[in-house]
C-alpha cells in the first residue's frame, strides 16, 4: 500500500458523516509552512576597550640639593590614584643605572598597586617654566602603538626613560626654574567590557523621593511643628525632621513620653519653636534640604569674600553653621564642596576659618594643602594676617603643613623598597 492508498484509507473510516471527501489539495502542506518560518532571532555581541585617563603634577623643589644622592635611588611623587590602580613618578637625579647616571637623568612611572598584568598608556611632561610652553613630551596617546598598551606585570613595574634628559642641558634650560622642577605624567588605564544583546530591557528611572516630600513642604498637610524665625513662621512634621536630624529629633521628642507622643498626635497640636540665632532664608533653605536632600540654587547670594571674614554671612556661610548645629551632615558636605571651588589666594583664609569653626574637615584639609602650595602669594594677603591676630593656631597650623609637605617630598626611594627621610605622620 502506498502513501496515497493509505490517506484515502484513513480518511474514509475516521468520517462516517456524509460528505465530500477533502483533496489532497485542500489538505495542509506541511513543506510550505516550513518554508516561509521567521528566521531564528539573531543576537550579537560587542568588545568595548577604552582608557580611564588621569594625571598628577609632580613639583620637585630644591633640585639641587637632590643630586649626588646615588646611582638608582630616586624622588618619588605622592602616590595618585588612576583607574582604581595607585600610582607613583620616580625621578633619577644620578640616573638610574652606572651607565646613564653621568650625563643623564632618568624618568619612570611606576605601579604603586598591588596588582598584576595591568594594561595602560603614559605621557610624561617636563614643563617649559619660561611660559612659551615648549614642554619635553614622552607619550604614547597621540601615535599608533605597534605592539599593544604597556603591560606592568606587578607592583613596582614602570615604564620610563633611563634617558630622558641629558643633565646638562636641563640645569641650563627653562625646564628648571629657581631650582624647581614641575613634571606632570598621564595615565590612561585600559578597562574593556563585552556588550550583549538583548531583546528587552526595562529602564528604572532615577530616584525621585525628594519630590514628593518637597510636595509635602509645599502644600504643608498634616503639619505638626511651626517654627518662628524673626517674624515669620515655617510649618513643618515632626517626623519628618526627627528622621533626618538627631538634633530635631532630640529637641522635638526629648521631653515626651511614648504616651504623649500618641496623645498629641490624636489631638493634631500644632507645636511652636522660636528660632531666634538664624535668618529666614537661611531657615527655610534648611527645610527644603531636610525635605529633599537637595540645595537652594542661591548663585549670588553663595557669593564669597576675600578677606575681611564677611563669608560667615553669606548664605553658604551661614547654611555651614545650620548644617553644624542641626546635625546635617550631607548639608556641610555640599557646603564644603561649593566652597571648595572658590578657594584662591584672597579667601583661602577666611574659608579656612569657616571650615575649622564648623568642623568641616574635608574643607580645611583642602585648604591646608592649597596655602602649603602657594605660600609665598597666601602670606602677603590681608587673610593671612587676619589669621596671625584672631586665629593663631590657623596660621600655625599652615605652617606646619608646609614642613610636612617639604619633608614628604624629600623622600627618597631605593629598589623596590622604600627608604624615606621621617616625615609628618598623617
């Protein structure tokens, strides 16, 4: 029986109904429906390399005073972070190896991580001080590299100039300035990453909790707590200040009971605080932080001074000591980083000032570091003066930092091992 014989078979005694019986032609063809199916879905994927670029500026002052300390032993540069590796630039004043170490200097950069088979591109710069920016530039990121990223197998691994500059010429160049040498090094870390596809995603949105509670502020439902600043009167809830302040939460709870807390929420009583050693502005900036996590954009009024100690009057002087008394130390921090970008010579002490009276620590490290840097400009302004008759200890302290920086730069390295000249502990 063949194939045809034995549909017709199957046919007639599977339907006892009466009726045509269907062609071969009406059947369906299953070679067809094999023939238009949808392609199976393609995916792909992609290699992504790129570098995570930084640099460091290296000043060697005292450049002089430097040579003659010995064939392989170097200066080394603070250690900097690139890439999430440490790193550090080693200068040879006597060279590197016996060979070099009479006529020239030697340059590296080296891994200050403990980490292996990093990947990176480099640039070292000798800077031109004479201000026609005719810098001596080693780099990698400007031209084709035949064989690949430099590879640092381990810790102590560089990439350099045992060359770099003949000695002669560069006690006789622009490159050396009142015995001071500035050389700036560039790190580029390779980091990669495999992309797949995919035939969906779902995006979550950024974070928005601050805009319902800034809401809450606005319309003021369910207000429990009403502050009197200087003739005007802010609404808030309890709750919500006690979550975000220790400070509010001890001073509204301190004197109630688990009892009297339910009672005057059952009650609806509305509390009143006097706040008599603060400006409404300033109040009510403190409010929209603690509702939502954000700062007012006050541009002109966070306007600084330069030496006259007027900057604890400016409203980010004066958010810093809200931020102080009411226990916000998110506020401080964005105060600090505002601050920190107007930190010159002319407000370098006021800020100062500020940073150590409201215990902003970050703030007054930074501006420490910035007056060691620039000392010689920072003691002919009337900040600087300002500090020497009504905060001695803040010059002092200048000071201090200035010798630490001096003896830390004056370490000195031999090998893979470290040998330093005692420096200020940190």
């Amino acid at each position: 029986m063949d194939d045809e014989d034995a549909g017709s078979g199957v046919g007639s005694e599977a339907s006892p109904r009466s009726g045509p019986t269907p062609s071969p032609s009406s059947l369906p063809h299953h070679g067809a429906a094999r023939d238009t199916a949808a392609e199976p879905p393609t995916t792909s994927s992609r290699y992504v390399a790129h570098t995570v670029n930084g640099s460091h500026q290296f000043v060697m002052a005292g450049y002089s005073l430097a040579k003659g300390i010995g064939v392989g032993k170097y200066i080394a540069s603070e250690s900097f972070t690139v890439g999430g590796y440490k790193w550090e630039i080693y200068f040879y004043p006597d060279g590197k190896t016996y060979e070099d170490s009479s006529a020239f200097v030697s340059l590296f950069i080296a891994l200050a991580s403990d980490a292996t088979d990093v990947r990176a591109l480099f640039q070292l710069t000798l800077q031109d001080q004479s201000g026609k920016g005719k810098h001596k530039v080693h780099t990698h990121f400007d031209r084709p590299l035949e064989s690949g990223p430099y590879t640092l197998k381990y810790r102590g691994s560089m990439w350099g100039y045992k060359r770099f500059f003949r000695r002669s010429a560069l006690e006789s160049s622009y490159f050396l300035k009142d015995d001071c040498l500035k050389i700036k090094c560039t790190v580029g870390v390779v980091v990669s990453n495999m992309d797949y596809s995919r035939p969906h995603s779902i995006e979550v949105p950024e974070s928005d909790i601050g805009y319902p509670f800034g809401t809450l502020l606005d319309i003021q439902e369910g207000v429990d707590v009403t502050f009197c600043v200087a003739g005007e009167k802010f609404h808030a809830h309890k709750f919500v200040l006690a979550a975000r302040s220790s400070f509010f939460r001890s001073e509204l709870f301190k004197h109630e009971s688990d009892e009297e807390k339910n009672q005057a929420g059952t009650r609806n009583e509305i509390k009143q605080i006097i706040v008599d050693d603060m400006d409404p502005t300033v109040f009510k900036a403190v409010l929209y932080f603690i509702y939502t996590d954000n700062i007012v954009n006050y541009d002109d009024e966070f306007s600084t001074a330069s030496s006259d100690g007027s900057i604890f009057d400016t409203l980010v002087g004066k958010l810093m000591a809200a931020a102080d008394k009411y226990e916000l130390p998110r506020l401080k921090l964005l105060c600090e980083s505002y601050l920190c970008k107007h930190i010159f010579v002319n407000s370098l002490a006021t800020i100062l000032a500020l940073a150590d009276r409201y215990h902003a620590m970050e703030l007054k490290s930074v501006c420490l570091k910035f007056a060691a840097e620039n000392l010689s400009a920072v003691i002919q302004t009337d900040g600087f003066h300002y500090l020497k008759q009504n905060r001695p200890s803040l010059q002092s302290e200048i000071l201090r930092t200035v010798a630490g920086c001096e003896e830390q730069s004056s370490s000195v390295r031999e090998g893979h091992g470290t040998v330093e000249v005692p420096a200020s502990a940190e």
